[in-house]
C-alpha cells in the first residue's frame, strides 16, 4: 500500500524549529517576500501603491518611506498584523503551529506554547481565520459540467437531558431548543474548493447557494426537502442515505468529509463553539480541507501572504483596547 502523503517527508517543507532560529532580520525579509511576492519583497506603499520607497529604519523593525506621499510604513502597516506586540518571528512561529494542526489548534494551547496570555492567542487565532475566509471571499464554485455537493450540518445549541427520565424534555421540539443552534451548509465542488456559510436553517440558504454556484452545475444533496428550492436553476441529483450514502455516483460525500473535520474540531479543540463565531471555524476548516494535500511550507507561505495582503482587522484590531468597530 502507498504510503500517505503526509506522512512522507514531501509533507514537511517548513519546521517551527527552523522558524525560531532564523534572526529578527532575516524573519522581517521572509515576511516581506511573503506580504510583496511581486516585487520579490522590495516595499510598496500601503497607502498609494508606488513601488518607489526608501529605508529609513531607525531601530529593529523595518520603516520605509514612500516617494511619491511621502507616507512612512512598516512591513506590517495596513495587515492584519498592524500594531503587533510581538516580534515579526513569534508572529511566524505560531502560524506554523497553526497550519500545522490539522483540526485545528485551540488559543489556550496556542497561548501555552507561545508564552503568550490567552487573549492574545485568541485574536491572533481570529485574524487567521479573517485571513483564511478571504480566498473564497465573493467566490463562486461549480461551473458547466462540473459537480458540485450541497450539505448541512447543525451545530451548537446543546440541551443537557435531566438525570431522571422522567423529567426528560423533548429535545426536538422548538420550545425546548436555546434558540442557539445553527446550519453550517457546506457547498463543495469536486476537486475544487468550499464554501461555508451559516444560516439558521437549512432552507434559508437557499438564495446563497444560487448567488455562490455556477449556472450549469450539477448539484448533488440527499434527501431533505430544503433543497428543493435548488431546482429552479439546477439539475439536481440525490441520495437517499436511509438506502445508501452512494449510488450510481450520486453521493454527498466530500461535503460530509468537511463536516467531519469541522466535528473533530469542535469536540477534540475547542470543545464548543458560539454561535457568533461559527461563520469563522467554518472557514477555517473549509482552507484546512482545500489544502490538506499541500506542504505545510505551502499552507504557511500561503497563510502569510494572505495576511500580509488582508487590510486590518474591523473586528478584532485593538479589541481589548475597546477600540474594534
């Protein structure tokens, strides 16, 4: 039998050891190579676009002046990282940690690793996750010919059964539910990329999967009636899995093996996840399926271009300072 792909040494591109050896000089030139690739890491101006800057570095980082509106910069100004704390390696180091963890990593363990306090691994979590869901941003799947698979999955909103019998409720019911339980629906083309959104229930992402889906795409779901509304601009395709979870090439699934990523998360990581958040580990799971057969020197040099090019974060830039929008 073939040896999986992660478990060969192609899989391991980058360490958290090579990371942490490298000098605060050298850790700022790989950020910038990753933030300008075009350039190749010679400074443009956030503010005006020139390429035409020039050092004027007074201490350890970076600081660049532009020519043409005269604007001074850093490497990080304009990024998620605007306004860090940490040195620029640190910052590296706990990406690596990041797309390294396949299911993800919780901001405790984060925080423990890092020497840093629990807030601060919990945003810079947060800004990641910002940074993963900007690829598939505004994107749409699926196209003429090509398939595309349509899931949901219920999260959160857990109602602990009493101890007796007796006093057991009807955990179905509406009236007996927190009101705190959402849909992830996950669409998924094959060989391609997801997207995740959250909805309260599986009906009401109906005009999403539409806006997100290509004319001419086959669309395969099973059973449940909330996808009816699909086959007003689709050709749809279902199965039944109280028959079968695949027949005669109609399956969900790969939207299913999203979800099961998204399930070990949130039991074996981060053991819940609130509903004002859930959007986020959404995505973040669905880059972590798309590119589970890369290199993680690929997922970080990736992960760090993104956030070198992803504008500051409205939600969680100087949080705890009570100055986020």
């Amino acid at each position: 039998m073939s040896q999986h792909f992660l478990l060969s040494a192609a899989a391991r591109t980058i360490s958290l050891k090579a990371v942490l050896s490298l000098t605060d000089a050298d850790a700022w030139k790989l950020f910038q190579r990753l933030r300008w690739p075009d350039t190749d890491g010679a400074p443009v101006c956030p503010c005006c676009g020139n390429g035409r800057c020039y050092d004027v570095t007074r201490g350890a980082t970076p600081r660049f002046r532009c020519a043409a509106c005269r604007k001074d910069f850093s490497p990080t100004s304009g990024t998620l990282f605007a306004y860090h704390k940490l040195s620029i390696r640190d910052y590296l180091a706990a990406i690596v940690l990041f797309v390294n963890a396949v299911k993800g990593i919780s901001a405790l363990q984060l925080g423990r690793d890092m020497d840093i306090s629990y807030k601060a691994a919990w945003v810079l979590c947060h800004k990641l996750r910002e940074a993963m869901a900007s690829e598939m941003k505004g994107a749409s799947v699926g196209g003429s010919g090509e398939t595309v698979e349509v899931d949901g999955c219920y999260v959160g909103g857990h109602v602990r059964p009493a101890n007796y019998k007796a006093n057991r409720k009807d955990r179905r019911l509406a009236q007996h539910q927190t009101g705190k339980r959402k849909v992830v629906v996950a669409i998924r083309e094959r060989g391609g990329r997801t997207v995740a959104a959250v909805f309260p229930t599986e009906e009401a992402s109906a005009d999403f999967i539409k806006a997100r889906v290509e004319k001419g795409t086959t669309v395969h779901t099973d059973e449940a009636h909330s996808w009816e509304p699909l086959r007003t601009k689709f050709r749809i395709r279902q199965i039944n899995h109280s028959f079968a979870y695949s027949h005669d090439d109609a399956c969900t699934n790969q939207a299913e093996s999203f979800f099961s990523r998204l399930r070990r998360a949130e039991w074996g990581q981060y053991h819940q996840i609130s509903d004002l958040y859930l959007g986020r580990y959404a995505a973040e799971m669905g880059w972590r399926e798309d590119h589970r057969r890369q290199p993680n020197g690929v997922l970080f040099s990736r992960l760090v271009g993104q956030a070198g090019r992803s504008p500051m974060s409205i939600d969680f830039t100087g949080r705890w300072q009570k100055r986020a929008a």
